[in-house]
C-alpha cells in the first residue's frame, strides 16, 4: 500500500468511541496489518497491541539461547518466563523483552523463518494469549494477529480480515527489509511468505481463518488512505448503529 497524503473522508468522533473498544485485525504476512493497526489506533488515539510481535519475542529469546524451537516443552518454559510490554517511543511503538529492547531483533529473518513453529506450541499460544485478553480487557485496544477476531476477541467490536495477493505482500516485504539493510530475494521472501502461511494456516491451535463477521479487504491495490478511509467508515458505522445515531454512508 501506498499513501497518497489525501486527508481522510471521514468525520469521524473519537468522544464517541466507548470507554472498552476493541478492534481486530487479522490476516497474513505482508497484508497490511501492522500498517493499519498502527494507523488506526494513532487517528482514534486506541492502544495498538501487536500480537505477533509476542510471538516472535518468544521465538528471539529461544534462539538467542541456543534452543530448538519445534521443543515444545522448552518453548512453554521460555513463555512461562517471559516479561514482555510495548512502550511508546518517538520512532513508533517498542517491543521490550525481559527488560531489553527487542523491537528491531524480532523482525531478523532466522525469526521469520522460525516464528510459525514456535507459535504453533498449544501451550505457548494458551500463555500468550491469557496475556492479549489481558492487555484487552479495558480500554481502547487495536489488536493483530491471526486469530484476534476468531479466539482472543471472538466478541470484538469490529473485526476486519486483510489480505492482499502473494507478490504484493512479498514486495512489501523485501522493501521493509531492504530498508533494515538486508540483502534478500523477492524470490527467497514469496518462498518464506507461503510457507509460513501453510504452517499459520494449518496449525491445530486456532489456525488462520477469516473471522465470523468480519469485514475483508484485499489490500493488494488500496492506498493506504483508502484503507483507512474504510476501516474508520466501518467502525463509526457500527458505533452509530449501536447509539442508534445517524449511519454514515
Ligand atoms: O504478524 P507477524 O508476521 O509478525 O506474525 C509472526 C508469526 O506469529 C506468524 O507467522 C504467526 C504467528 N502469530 C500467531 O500465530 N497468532 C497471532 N495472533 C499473531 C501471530
């Protein structure tokens, strides 16, 4: 997605968002969430809870020290250990680990490569999301993931699934990577990009599925303006409604 610097449609009102709001967003790899999320939850000033930073936090953490992450019972226990919080920063959101700041090493391609075994670990899934429903509990909470809309929040107040066709999350990919200063194919990171969806797709413990009731979008040739224009569209649709207020078109 590209933004085109148009401001929004929208008139939208955040007085009128209630006190425990939660919004959730799923989808693949390089769909577009992590963008969204974090967009959504700045405009409508909602915490942003990227789930999937947590389990790649797991994941860094059992690598760092030497552990196999198809280890089930070690993978629990490195879960079970774990301290792990999102603090606000002047470059975006950091993710902290056991006190230390993870954010740039849990985007590494060995825990791209990796994450998908970890997270399909029934028992580190259980801890992590007792954690999500945690951090979700009150307040105004944008969460991603893969299963946000069909487990953790399966009574979210706006589900949304993106998606977006395999070349184009790939591309996004390889531009957010190169900007790391990675050197990688589009051709390694497709490969990358389907296996993980297979693994995330396929796995016993709330595989990836398109919530029940939620809205889909195909990102694949939407700006990201646009994205947003109909995110904030559904969501004060749906507030209005509940208020029985005037529905936007
Ligand atoms: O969104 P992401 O690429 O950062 O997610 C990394 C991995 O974590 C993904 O391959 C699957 C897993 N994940 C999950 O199983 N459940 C979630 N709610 C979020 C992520």
């Amino acid at each position: 997605m590209t933004s085109d610097n148009q401001p929004g449609k929208s008139t939208d009102n955040i007085q009128s968002l209630p006190d425990r709001f939660v919004v959730a967003i799923d989808g693949p790899a390089g769909s577009g969430k992590s963008t969204m999320a974090k967009l959504l939850a700045n405009r409508l000033d909602m915490v942003n809870i990227d789930t999937g930073a947590m389990y790649r936090a797991v994941t860094a953490i059992m690598l760092d020290a030497g552990l196999d992450p198809s280890d089930e019972n070690a993978a629990e226990t490195a879960t079970s250990a774990i301290t792990l919080h999102f603090e606000k920063s002047k470059d975006g959101q950091k993710t902290i680990v056991n006190g230390a700041d993870f954010t740039a090493r849990i985007r590494r391609p060995d825990v791209d490569s990796s994450v998908s075994v970890v997270s399909a670990h029934p028992g580190v899934r259980k801890r992590l999301v007792d954690i999500q429903r945690q951090m979700g509990a009150s307040g105004r909470v944008v969460m991603e993931g893969r299963d946000i809309g069909s487990h953790v929040f399966p009574d979210a107040d706006v589900k949304f699934y993106l998606g977006a066709s395999d070349h184009t999350r790939a591309k996004r990919r390889v531009k957010d990577l190169t900007a790391q200063g990675a050197a990688i194919t589009e051709e390694s990171t497709l490969a990358g990009i389907r296996d993980r969806d297979r693994l995330d797709s396929q796995r016993a413990t709330s595989p990836l599925v398109k919530p029940e009731g939620a809205v889909e979008m195909d990102t694949s040739d939407l700006t990201i303006d646009a994205a947003m224009e109909k995110m904030l569209e559904t969501i004060f649709c749906k507030i209005n409604r509940r208020s029985g207020g005037p529905v936007k078109s």
